[in-house]
C-alpha cells in the first residue's frame, strides 16, 4: 500500500508530506475502522514485552523524537504498533524553528537532513493539549533548551518545560544533542551536563509530589562524540542518577554520503538521520554498552529499518530501540513488519522473553 503512496508523497516538500501523514494518523485513530487498518499486521504478543527503567514496555519498538513534537498523533503512532511514543522535543518557550525549508530528503541514501531547530508550540501548550488527550502509548517527552534561552541559564529552562510536562510523561528525555540550536551540544560538557541532569530531576520530583513516583530522565547523546567524551558522558549520566541513555541523535557528519556533494552544498546545515548512521550508532551504543557494563538501559536510536538490525541493537545491550527516518522511506507498515521479525527470530533460536537477547553480543 505504501509503495502506491510514496511516489506521491515523495512529490511534496518534505514538511509537507510530514504534516499530511501526522493528520492522517490523527484522524485515523478517530474511527474504529482507521485504527484496525493502521494496525493491521501488528501482533500483540507478551513475548515483546521490555521492562526498563520501572516502566512495563509491550514492544521494544518505539517512536523517536521529532516525529511528533507536539503530541498531536500519539494515538494514531501507537495503533502502528509503537511500544512507546517520544513526543518532542518540547521547549520551554514557544518558537517557530528555522526558516522553511528545513527537511530535505536523500532518497539515494536512505537518509534525510534536517535544520528543524525545536519548531513547537512551547511546554505549557502541549501539556494543555495533553491534559485533553485521553491516555494513550508509554508517552516518552523530549525536551530541550529554548532558543532565546543563554546557555549559562539552561538548567532553569529545561526544569520550567518539566514542571509543566512531568505529570504527562512516562519518561523525561533531556535533549542535549540536536545540532540545530546554536552551542546546546556543548551542555554535554560535564559540568552544565551535570548541572542539567541534577535541576531536572529535581523538578521531576517536585512535579510530581504527592501524585507517585516522578517520571525517570533519560538523556539524549549525539553520535558526533568521540569515543572518550561518549564514556565521559556516560559516567556523568551515571553519577547524576540518570535512568538510562538514548544514543544516537543525527550526525553533523557528511562522510560517505551518495548524494553528490553540490546537492549537499545547496541544502546546507543540519542533521543527517537514517541508513548512513546506523554504523556510528552501533559503535556508540558498543561504547555505551562498555562504560556502564549494563547497569544503565541503553536506548539505540539512528538507521534502525529492520527486525535484523533491531536485533543486532539488543544483542548488543539495547533495552528499547527507536525508529524515524525508516518510516518515511518503508511505510508505516515497517513497525508490524519489525515486530514480526523479532517474534519470528525470537521462536528460531528459543527465547522466551526479550531480557534473554539484550546484551548477549560478545557476552
Ligand atoms: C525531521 C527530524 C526531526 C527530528 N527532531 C528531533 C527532535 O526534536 N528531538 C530529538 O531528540 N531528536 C530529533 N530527531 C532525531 C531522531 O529522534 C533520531 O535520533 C535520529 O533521526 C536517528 O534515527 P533515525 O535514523 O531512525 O531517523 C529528528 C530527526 C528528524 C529526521
């Protein structure tokens, strides 16, 4: 089905085409039949089941940030058999992004680039909209540091979007690794980093007091790291009481592209996500998987398109995985499809549960 509709979704402006679909599941979960067609093909079956970080996961397939900044289609992404859906990434302060265009495509690659810059409605917004949503997927909520924000005042800015969304997530995500906003990378550093991790938990407890236990805080690390700041970062996250660690966000890196370089030139900055992350993504969650010695769930995330690669993810330490660019180039079918393969491998080889395949590579 989605081999018809590309073509035709391929002849839009990448944002374009992004914000029809986003209506169209939106609107799909609304009806009966709209939710049995978008989860056609998607098996519910507690062999998938993933617990990490206190939280019950059906699947290990889940969304990843930037799909849906705003919470608007969470019910319409679940219904395609996302496991969780991470909303985001959510600014303290409303802001527009950068100027359009910002998506482009790299059909030759498998991959897209991106200079979004947090395009969103702001966190008192979405926890407006989410107040009047009724519950839906495990809601992951991203969060990073508004632009009109100096970055000498991060931490106060990512703790004002958790007091207004904590009592709406599941997880937290601290998001410090887009390269869209001018210097958030460089909140990696240690200090800030730990300063950041310290006031957003503290504004997760605060939240929450009274309701339960606060949501737990992952962090979002980008592949550009070297291999030493990846371990210095972990060990930080660590100390800093983090719950787990997303890794990868999109690569500042042009290198073994196929797309001929004068097109790159035209597009201009941003991030590249999809197939020519995935190796850089497995290294990183292969240092990951070295520094913290599986006591922190490992979240991977960058070129994810098939059960074959899920798998290589969770043998390699991964807990969850997450999905975007995928869906753009296979279809919204790619989650079942997935889903079936790991259940499939699962049978072949004799697991009874997901906990017996992650970590296993090289253990
Ligand atoms: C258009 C677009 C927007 C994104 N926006 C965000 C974002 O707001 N926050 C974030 O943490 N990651 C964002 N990402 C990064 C993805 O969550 C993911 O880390 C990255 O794309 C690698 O996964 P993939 O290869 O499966 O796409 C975005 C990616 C794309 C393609």
């Amino acid at each position: 089905m989605y081999r018809l509709l590309r073509p035709a979704l391929f002849r839009l402006p990448p944002e374009s085409a992004h914000d029809l679909a986003t209506s169209a599941l939106r609107l799909a979960a609304t009806t009966p039949p709209g939710r049995t067609v978008l989860g056609a093909g998607v098996p519910a079956d507690p062999r998938l089941a993933v617990d990490a970080f206190g939280i019950g996961f059906p699947s290990p397939v889940g969304l990843a940030a930037g799909f849906d900044k705003g919470g608007r289609a969470i019910h319409g992404l679940a219904a395609l058999g996302f496991g969780h859906v991470e909303i985001g990434t959510v600014t303290a302060h409303p802001q527009p992004g950068n100027p359009r265009p910002r998506l482009f495509r790299l059909p030759a690659d498998r991959a897209l680039i991106n200079r979004m810059g947090f395009n969103n409605p702001g966190a008192e917004a979405v926890a407006a909209r989410l107040a009047r949503t009724p519950p839906g997927p495990i809601l992951g909520i991203n969060l990073g540091k508004s632009r009109v924000t100096p970055l000498e005042e991060a931490a106060a800015d990512y703790a004002a979007s958790v007091r207004a969304l904590a009592p709406f997530a599941r997880y937290l995500v601290v998001n410090v690794s887009s390269p869209n906003t001018p210097g958030l990378r460089t909140l990696q550093d240690p200090a800030p980093l730990r300063e950041i991790l310290g006031s957003v938990q503290e504004a997760a407890r605060a939240a929450t007091a009274g309701t339960g236990a606060p949501p737990p805080v992952l962090l979002k690390i980008a592949p550009d790291l070297a291999d030493a700041d990846v371990e210095t970062v972990a060990g930080v996250a660590a100390e800093s009481g983090v719950a787990g660690i997303i890794a990868v966000n999109t690569t500042i890196s042009r290198e073994g592209l196929r797309t001929p370089a004068q097109r790159l030139e035209t597009i201009g900055a941003g991030g590249v996500s999809g197939a020519p992350l995935a190796l850089r993504a497995r290294e990183v969650l292969r240092v990951l998987r070295g520094a913290t010695g599986g006591r922190l769930p490992l979240v991977s995330v960058g070129g994810i398109d098939s059960a074959e690669e899920a798998w290589l993810r969770l043998e390699a330490g991964a807990s969850l995985v997450q999905v975007y660019t995928a869906l753009i180039y296979r279809g919204p079918g790619l989650v079942g499809e997935m889903l079936r393969g790991i259940l499939a491998r699962m049978e072949r080889e004799g697991h009874a549960s997901l906990a017996e395949v992650t970590g296993t590579a090289g253990a």
